[in-house]
C-alpha cells in the first residue's frame, strides 16, 4: 500500500460522511415543519454550510497527500453510513431526533479513526479533531432542542 493509502482512504470515509450530512441537513431545512420551525430552519442551514466547509477541508487535505477525492453522487451513496432522512416534511421533534442520530453517528465514526491517523498522520489527525469537535457541538445544540 503506498504511502498515505490508509490515510487516504479514511480521508474518503469522512468526506462521504460529510458530503451526505450536508445533503440531509439540507433536506431537514426544507422539509422541517412545526412550532420550532424558524429555529431549526437557520440552524439546519448553518449546519448545511459548516459541512459544506468541512469536506472540502477533507478533500482537500486528500489531493496534498496525493491521492483523489470522490465526492460523486454514486460514491456517497455506497460508501456514507450516514442514514437517509425520510422524504416529505418532518415534524420539528422528528427532524432534531433524524439530526441528532446522524451527526452523533459520523462523529462517533470520525472519533474512532483519531487513533489510527494520530499513528499514521498527525496533520490529518489534528483536521480530524477539529471536525469531530465541531459535530459534538451540533449535536448536543440539536439534543438541547429535544429537551
């Protein structure tokens, strides 16, 4: 395996992640419906755009170890494990718990590459870091709406 494939390839993980988080939280944006409409609407959109900032972060940080980004539409499909929101409008309790689950999901995900990145590359281990901090912050503003 050349140098920096297993960086690269969990660079390519956390990028689908990413990629589709924004999608979904785009998703919740326009489809959210209920009394905490305005609120989740903003937040949902800040989220879209803090996602949107992240993987290209990745991606970027991919093509300086010289390996290639995929951030075709096919390939999130395959490779995310973050899951689909439903279709149709969302309940305000339904789109924060759908939120919830996915951001806590890709961050606990990210959280377990830290280890191996550290081992293989610190830089990349250290953009890691800041990208699992930031999605613990929006999770718990998003646990903070169920309550």
């Amino acid at each position: 395996m050349p140098k920096g494939a297993k960086t690269a390839a969990v660079l390519q993980s956390i990028l689908a992640d990413l990629v589709n988080l924004s999608l979904q939280s785009k998703q919740a944006h326009w489809n959210v419906r209920g009394p905490f409409f305005r609120p989740l609407h903003e937040m949902f959109d800040e989220m879209t755009d803090q996602y949107r900032e992240w993987y290209d972060d990745v991606a970027e940080r991919a093509r300086a170890l010289g390996a290639p980004a995929d951030g075709r539409a096919s390939t999130i499909v395959a490779t995310s494990k973050v899951e689909e929101l439903p279709a149709g409008e969302l309940a305000d309790r339904q789109a924060v718990s759908l939120m919830t689950a996915a951001v806590e999901g890709a961050a606990s995900r990210m959280r377990e590459a830290l280890g191996p990145l550290g081992e293989q590359d610190p830089v990349t281990q250290d953009l890691v870091i800041g990208i699992v901090a930031g999605l613990e912050k929006q999770a718990w503003m998003l646990r903070v709406q169920a309550t």
